[in-house]
C-alpha cells in the first residue's frame, strides 16, 4: 500500500513483481501454501442422543482471484500460517458439531464419504467469505466410549459371520457343482484334446504318406530322367558313331572308286583290249560255225520233213486198208447178221479167256472155301452160271439164246 506522492491504492501481486518505493511504500505478504488442518470433536451428541468423537483431514488455501485475495488480505494479512488455521480449523469445527447434532450414529459411520460432502457443502461458505477455499475434507475416525460403535460391528459381525458361513457353505455347494462342471468340462477337453491328437496323428500319417508317395514319384520320375537322359546320351554317342562310321565307309567308298578306276584303266591296258581283240576273233569264229549249224539244221530238217513225208504216206496207205477191210467186215457182218457176230465172238472167246486166266497162270494152288450149308460143286455150278451174264456185259452177246 501507499507510493509516490501518498497514494492510498492498494496493489496485490500474485506470482510476479512490482515497484516498491523505501520508507514510502507498506508491503507485506501473506502464504499461498496448501494449509492441513486436523479437525477434532469429542463427546458430541448425534441425533440419537449418542456421544461420538470424530476427527478429519481438511486441505486448505488461501484463493489467488482477485477479490477474494484481497479479502483474504484484509483478515489475514500481518498473521504468521498457524494464526490461518486456527481460524479455519475453529470454523470447520464449529460446522462438524452442528452436522453431527442432524445424524445418526450409523449414517455417519456407514456412509463417511457422504457426510464428509455434506461438511464441505456447509463449511465452504463461510470460509469462503475469508477468502479461503477448502480443497478436500475426509473423516479419519469416529468412535464413542459407551461401545456403541462396537455393538454395531458385533451385530453386523454376526450377521457378517452367519452371511459368511451361508456365503461358505453356498461357496462349498457352488464349489462342488463348479467341481464337477470342472472334471466335466477337463474330461471334455481332454476328449477334444484326445481327439485332437489323433486327428493330428491320422493327419500327420496321411502326410507323411502322401510325402513318402511324392518321395518316390519323385524319385522315379528323376530315375527315368536319369535312364532317358542317359539313353538319349548313348543314342547320341551311337548317332556320332554312325556319324563317323558314314564318314569313314564314304572315305573308303572314295578310296575303293578311285581303286576301281585304277584298276580299271590297268585292266584296259593290260587285259580289256586284248580281251576284245580276243572276243572279236571268237565272234567271228562263232558265227562263222553258227552259220554252218544253221546250214546243217536246215538240211537235217528237210531230211525229216522228207522222212515224215514217206511215213504219213505210208500210214496213210495203211489206215486206207485197214479202213477197207473193216469196211468189208461190216458190210459181211451186216449181210450175215447175228450168225456173223456170234462166230465173231466164239472166235473172241479163246483170246478172252486166255487174258482172264494169264493170272493164274502164276498161281500153284487155288483153294475153295464154302458155307457150312454149301459145297464146292455148287460153287462151280454158280461161277458157270454168271459166265453169260459177263460175256454179254463185255460183248453185247446173249449166250442163252445161242
């Protein structure tokens, strides 16, 4: 406060600096710090008439707004931090005792958090008004001296207890039934599990056999790569042999040519050109005796045709005689008649018998055999029989009616 030429303007500076003139301006400073403050209340009758002692925690601080700094300022201001909460702290406890008086024992014991609250929405008001704002308010402890507080937690240590044996035997009961949930559900897993693995295992085999499959696909398909390879190989080592044997056959080839004419233009010198003069004499000895064959085989086949001549006429002759005489025969044969032809076959008879029987002429011994019911006459009888049957099958003649 105060300054140059007496001014009575008061100027508060929060976190920073201002002029000061010495021996003219009054300057003093008052603590911005979080104050804590224990408030206590003992033997304070609560609404049911029970004597309860309570003790808090309050954080509190001067407020830095303008206004409510300067009204801090004015009470405040020339007081050392300890004058600040003893002011405050009366405050607060002034309001505790008056909130305590409107609760019960158990609302307040129960619900702590609540009633805390409730001390900062009574209090903040009339600390406010000293500038002074209050961060945070907590019950720290609340007990009494008749154990009324201890009754309390007997009974709701009883109910706690028999909530807590209710609680183990459902806890028990629950454990049970999740027990054997559990075994159910680990017997479940493990069948999946066992499953699993020999599903796993089947699968495992399949591809160890499809892998062993493709193993020996591989492997015999790169053995025939290998045999075919190896063949085409040998197919083309044989090729290039044949390849040089050509070569080498059409060298010899040329070799045995030019040899061939060699012996060619040898032979021509040494034996074609006398061969020729040679064959030229044989020619001309050769067809000097083929004319002179020809000359005889002409003269020889007129002497045949000439004895062929004579022959044809003479057999000529000779059919023309016999053709007479048959002529003769016939026209006597026909003038006779039937007497002609059978003298004709009398006279035949003989010759005929003589050509049947130059057989048996051979034979030394002829046997007969007959039936048990026949005889050797009857036999004889029977062959003389068929006599005129044969002769008329050979000459046309009937015998029996001679």
């Amino acid at each position: 406060a105060g300054g140059c030429c007496g001014s009575d303007e008061k100027q508060y500076v929060y976190g920073g600096w201002a002029w000061a003139w010495w021996c003219i301006t009054d300057t003093q400073r008052i603590s911005l710090e979080i104050m804590t403050l224990q408030p206590r209340c003992e033997d304070v009758e609560t609404a049911e008439g029970v004597a309860i002692t309570v003790t808090g925690v309050a954080q509190v601080k001067i407020m830095t707004e303008k206004e409510l700094l300067a009204v801090a300022c004015e009470q405040f201001l020339g007081k050392n931090v300890q004058d600040v909460k003893n002011v405050v702290l009366q405050t607060l406890e002034g309001h505790l005792r008056s909130i305590l008086g409107t609760l019960t024992v158990e609302q307040i014991y129960q619900d702590r958090d609540q009633f805390a609250k409730l001390v900062r929405e009574v209090a903040a008001p009339d600390v406010g008004r000293m500038g002074i704002e209050i961060l945070s308010f907590t019950i720290k402890d609340v007990y009494d001296k008749v154990e009324y507080l201890s009754s309390l937690g007997k009974t709701q240590i009883a109910a706690v207890q028999r909530d807590a044996d209710i609680g183990v035997a459902e806890a028990e009961r629950d454990a049970g039934i999740r027990e054997a949930e559990c075994k159910r559900e680990m017997l479940d897993v493990k069948f999946m599990a066992d499953t699993k693995i020999a599903d796993s295992k089947r699968a495992f085999e399949l591809q160890k056999a499809a892998f062993t499959e493709e193993v020996n696909i591989k492997t015999a398909e790169a053995q025939l790569a290998y045999e075919l390879q190896s063949a085409r190989e040998q197919q083309k080592i044989r090729q290039e042999e044949i390849e040089i044997e050509v070569v080498e056959r059409k060298k010899q080839i040329e070799v045995e040519e030019k040899e061939v004419v060699r012996m060619e233009k040898e032979l021509m010198a040494t034996v074609k050109q006398p061969a020729e003069a040679e064959a030229y004499r044989i020619q001309q000895l050769a067809e000097g005796e083929k004319v002179k064959q020809i000359l005889l085989a002409q003269a020889e086949a007129e002497k045949i045709r000439k004895i062929g001549e004579a022959e044809a006429f003479v057999i000529e002759a000779v059919g023309m005689a016999e053709a007479e005489g048959l002529k003769l025969k016939a026209e006597a044969l026909q003038k006779y008649g039937e007497a002609a032809q059978l003298a004709l076959v009398l006279d035949a008879l003989p010759e005929i018998a003589a050509k049947v029987s130059a057989p048996l002429s051979k034979v030394d011994e002829i046997v007969i055999l007959s039936g048990e019911k026949g005889s050797t006459m009857s036999d004889v009888n029977r062959l003389l029989a068929e006599i005129p049957t044969s002769v008329r099958a050979i000459t046309g003649v009937d015998l029996t009616k001679v």
